[in-house]
C-alpha cells in the first residue's frame, strides 16, 4: 500500500502520519499495539490514573512501541504516577486539559516526545512554552472532552503560529477526522499528521461494549451534543471551558437543561449511570464518540481503517507539496 511520509514520521519513525487518540477507558494496550503495529503510533488512555489498569495495558501492549496520553488537571493531583509510567519507556505522552509545564522537563528527561492537546490559542502558547515537541489542535467535533474551536479554522491557524513561533514543532490535527478526506485535509491545512479518536474508538480493538459500537453504526453527525451531564452523572468535577460530546440519548434527553435536578439526583443517578455504562446500554449512559460517527458505518480492525484511511489520502495528495506519497 501507498505511505505518506510527512515531517511526522520521519521524527518518530512511523510509516503513516497517523496516531491514536489516548481515550479513556477505551484505548487500551491492545488497540495502542495495533496501531504501531499497522505503521502509526499508538496511545493508551491514562485517563484519571489507574496505576494497576496502566501497568496491565502496557503488559498488552506487548513490547509495542507505544506512548500514553493523561488528562494533565487529574495528574497533578498524583505526578508520581507520571514517574511509574515513564519506567514503560513510552515514545511519547500526551498532555490534555491542563497546564503541562510541570511535567515537561521529567517527560523530556525520560525521552519521551511531549504532545500537548490544544483547544484554543493560549493552549498552544502553553505549549510552545513547555517545549512541546507536537501539538495537537482539537476541533470541537472530537469526541469526549474538548472546546469550541472548530478543527477547519484552528488547525491553519495554529499552523501559522507554530511557523513563527515554533517552527521545528510538529502538528497534529483533532476532531471530526474519520477517512482519507480527512487525512488529506488535515495536512493541506498544515498539519504534520493526525489524532484519530472517533474512528478508532471504532476499532474491534477498543475497550468498548459491543451496545456502545453498535450505537456509533446507528448515529449519525447529527447525533452527539456538547454538554456536563456525563461527568455529573460521573461526579467528576471538570474545569470550567471544557464540554464533552457524547452521543445523543435517553440519558441526556432526560437531563439536557436539567442539569441541576441531576446534580441534586445523584445518589440514584451516579450508580445508575455506571451499571449502564458497565452494561454497555446506549441509551442510559454517556456514549464517548464525536461527529465522525457520521462516517463510519462499520467496526473494523485498526490496521484496516489506517490502511483505508492512508490509501485513500495518497490518492488525493498527488500532486501537492505538503506530504510525500510513496507507492509501494
């Protein structure tokens, strides 16, 4: 099959300028191996800092190279578990909804790449400070946790900054990307790669209930919303600015606007909600996938959606400047 050899890929020596979105409780060890394995990089999901649950997806990793994404405001809260998980040697972590700075030097110390996930601006400024050495720019059509930029304005526009600022730090794009236009786009935009989250979250691969992925086949674009209920119904106390697009259900068509009555509910409600999402119910729970959904209509392994993904952007890149298509 063709490859795309960008700036990416020769950095982190990676066939196919592609890497898994750090998604968690759904990117696991498994689904981070196969990536790798299929010529991207694989991320596995930190979340909020299960050391056992770590310790035992970079076991199924299998001595893959992999990398690790966390959710920065909840690692502050235990940075020593940053410490343990640097003794996996990841090729890189990830940074997501927090200030990276404090982490950045013992990241770098265990050489690691630091990829900082941006929202806004001042997210990427945050960044280029602590030396990021990729940023992603994240749409607000990703999936879970995110803002409000949308990716088609952001991504050019951090590109530009990056090209000023920063110019030896690498690119990725986020948020609303599921195939080969996709790909294509994000580096005629000026981007280095990808972040696959939603498409991936539809991986056999993926830590995810078999309700939870049929539900993603029956959704489309229109059928995920911004919102707090999840991580009400969750008693996750999120940082003001950040939403997560979750599928739209019974669960949030109950509470939508009745955020408060949730709140007050939460003793029924909580375990409710996780006996659901246990269950793999799709329609009493929060289903974590974003707009793409409306692209996809089948769960695949994750080497056959890159490969898809990469032979169809090789197609529609010849011809420009801004990647390298090489045929087998």
């Amino acid at each position: 099959m063709a490859s795309l050899s960008t700036r990416l890929t020769q950095a982190l020596a990676l066939q196919h300028p592609v890497v898994s979105a750090p998604m968690a409780f759904a990117g696991g060890g498994a689904l981070a191996a196969a990536v790798s394995r299929a010529g991207g990089l694989g991320l596995i999901g930190g979340g909020y800092g299960d050391r056992s649950w770590l310790d035992e997806q970079f076991q199924a990793a299998a001595g893959e190279r992999v990398g690790v994404g966390f959710i920065t405001w909840s690692l502050q809260k235990s940075p020593s578990l940053l410490t343990e998980v640097l003794t996996h040697r990841p090729v890189a972590v990830m940074l997501s909804f927090g200030d990276p700075r404090p982490f950045a030097n013992e990241i770098r110390a265990a050489g690691a790449s630091l990829i900082c996930q941006c929202q806004d601006m001042s997210h990427v400024k945050e960044a280029v400070d602590a030396g990021a050495a990729l940023v992603v720019a994240q749409g607000t059509e990703a999936g879970g946790h995110g803002g409000l930029r949308g990716t088609l304005s952001f991504v050019p526009e951090v590109a530009d900054y990056l090209a000023r600022q920063a110019p030896d730090t690498l690119l990725l794009a986020a948020g609303g990307i599921a195939d080969g236009r996709g790909l294509a786009a994000s580096l005629l935009l000026g981007a280095d790669g990808v972040l696959l989250g939603t498409r991936l979250w539809a991986a056999s691969e993926a830590l995810v209930r078999e309700g939870h992925h049929r539900a993603i086949i029956d959704t489309n674009g229109d059928g995920t919303l911004r919102t707090t209920l999840a991580d009400i119904a969750r008693e996750i106390p999120w940082p003001r600015g950040f939403t997560a697009r979750i599928r739209r259900n019974a669960f949030t068509d109950r509470w939508q606007g009745r955020e408060e009555a949730l709140a007050k509910d939460i003793a029924v409600e909580a375990p409710r909600y996780r006996q659901a999402f246990f269950d793999g119910d799709p329609d009493n729970t929060g289903v974590w996938f974003g707009e793409a959904a409306g692209l996809i209509d089948s769960v695949d392994p994750a080497a056959t959606i890159i490969e898809r993904m990469v032979s169809d952007a090789a197609s529609r890149l010849v011809g420009h400047g801004n990647a390298r298509v090489v045929m087998p």
